[in-house]
C-alpha cells in the first residue's frame, strides 16, 4: 500500500493542522471546543451518535459551539443523511453559514447507528433499505441546494433553488466515508473528502489515492481537499496509557483502530498518519469511554505539542 501524494508536492507534514471530531456526551463538548481552540485547533466537528450518551443532534449543537468560539471552523460530522431531508439540511447549514461568517462545516454520512432497525423506526418510521446509490443521489441534492444549483431530483420548485446567503460562500461540504465508495462519490462531485481511519484502516490510503485520482473540479472546490480522521488518546506516561485500554478499548470499541499512547508514540503516529494519507490535516477523535473534558483537553494539548515537533 503505497503513500498519497501531496497535490502540490509538498510535504503533508510541514505545517500538520489539526481538529477535533467529538463523540462525547454535549456537556462535554461545551467545555472542550474554547480549549482546543485556544490550542490552535482549527475544526470541531461534531458527529451524530444514537444511545450512546453522546450528541443525537449536531445541526442543533453546531451554532451553540460556534458562539462559544472565535475563528474555528465548526461543523457536523457527519449528519446521518438517511434520515433527514436534503433540503433541511441544506437551509439549516446555510444559514449557519450566513450567521457565522462562513466557518461552518457539513459533513454527511451514510453509516447507521447501533441497534440499526430500531432507531430507524424511531427517527423516521421507515426502516427501509438506504443503499449506497440513494445515499449519493442525496447527497448531491444536498451540495445542488447548498450552492444555489438546481438538484437532480424532479419536481423542486425554482423557489427553493437560492444562491448563498453569504458573501463566503456556501458551508463546506465534506463526504465522510470508511470505504472506497465514498472516495469515488466525493471525487465525481468535487467536494472535500474525509476518511475516517479508526474504522478501516487497511483501505484508508488506498481510498484517498482514488479520490485524488479520480477528483473532477466543482465551483466550489477547486482541486483535491482532504483529511484524515483518527481516533485515539495522548497520556502523560506509558502507566496511563494502559490504564486507558484497559478501562475503555477493551471493552467500548474494540476492533477499531486507536492510537492509546504517549507523546514520544504519537510523533511516530501522526507522521506515519500524514505521510501514508498525504495529508496535511488530522482530525483527533475524542474516545467514548473518557468522560472527561479537562482528561480530553490535557490530551488534545499533548497531542498538539506533538504536532508542533513535526515539522
């Protein structure tokens, strides 16, 4: 499996920007986002969990997280798209964009939450199948409404087709995935890309190569964009390193991906990270099992002391 290059030759790691996606409980979040930002975080994005004491709304967390902060992009990572309407997700987004002068963020994905059948009926009453080509066929309704183009999808009154409401444009559209799918779906649309590694590793770098590969400009993105998400935790010493597997990895999310370890582990680990996905941003998943804003601070602030030894 051989490394992505850079789209401009450059090294990924001169400059590693870092973020933040957080899975934890909200009250949590509130404390985190003004920290990591006073770190030099530059995104907190916001993921859409079910039943696991986390965030179950993150359009409705998004412009609570923005106030609190000055400059950071913010953003939901990813709306669960199966079970919303495209063009709700389009106006929500775009007039957060337009209140917070365009540092806003959206992020859609297709997976589905544990006890899938279940919580499908309870969010929208139709646990029908949600294939990969009706995920694509929204998700390009959802960039069409967002950028003031008319969708694929008949019948849309012109009414509904608006330019953005913001002299920034229109919120930046990110198309999660764990599979080489959803490289080849951001790549045909021309949006930025984000492969979330804790999931499938093995096929990460290869993922990003076919969307560089295969990327076909839009207006709104030029070239390329893409980052890498990661999940893991930097401790203060090899002893609370191990504490932390054995009293969350084991038992909340094994068979993920985690990178549960020192400083002196995570150099090792973001530089392999950005040279093997030829990126210039990691995103740092906060873990489910640390239900602790100032345990996921300390470590945030490791972690970004790390980066900054990189380069």
């Amino acid at each position: 499996m051989s490394a992505v290059s850079s789209p401009r030759g450059a090294s990924p790691i001169r400059e590693l920007s870092l973020g933040v996606l957080d899975v934890g409980a909200f009250p949590f979040s509130v404390a985190l986002a003004p920290g990591v930002e006073a770190l030099g975080y530059q995104r907190f994005w916001l993921a859409e969990h079910h039943g696991e004491r986390a965030t179950t709304n993150p359009t409705l967390a998004v412009p609570l997280i923005a106030g609190l902060t000055r400059s950071m992009r913010v953003g939901t990572a990813g709306v669960l798209l199966r079970f919303q309407s495209a063009l709700s997700v389009a106006e929500s987004h775009r007039m957060l964009q337009h209140v917070f002068a365009g540092r806003i963020d959206l992020g859609l994905a297709r997976g589905q939450p544990p006890h899938a059948t279940l919580v499908t009926r309870l969010l929208d009453g139709r646990p029908d199948a949600y294939s990969a080509a009706d995920h694509a066929a929204k998700v390009a309704d959802v960039q069409a409404l967002l950028c003031g183009r008319p969708p694929l999808s008949p019948f849309v009154p012109d009414a509904l087709v608006e330019p953005p409401l913001t002299d920034a444009g229109p919120p930046q559209m990110w198309v999660l995935s764990t599979s080489p799918s959803g490289a080849e779906l951001a790549a045909k649309l021309g949006s930025h890309y984000s492969f979330h590694d804790h999931y499938n590793p093995r096929q990460g770098p290869d993922a990003v190569k076919q969307y560089v590969a295969e990327f076909r400009p839009s207006p709104e993105v030029a070239e390329p964009s893409w980052n890498v998400c990661i999940a893991g935790y930097c401790a203060e010493s090899a002893e609370e390193a191990k504490r932390i597997e054995r009293s969350w990895f084991a038992t909340s999310d094994a068979g993920r991906r985690q990178f549960v370890g020192t400083r002196d582990e995570w150099r090792l680990w973001l530089r392999e990270i950005a040279e093997s996905y030829g990126t210039p941003e990691v995103i740092v998943q906060t873990l489910f099992g640390v239900y602790d804003a100032e345990q996921q601070l300390a470590s945030f602030a490791r972690i970004a002391e790390v980066a900054r030894t990189l380069a």
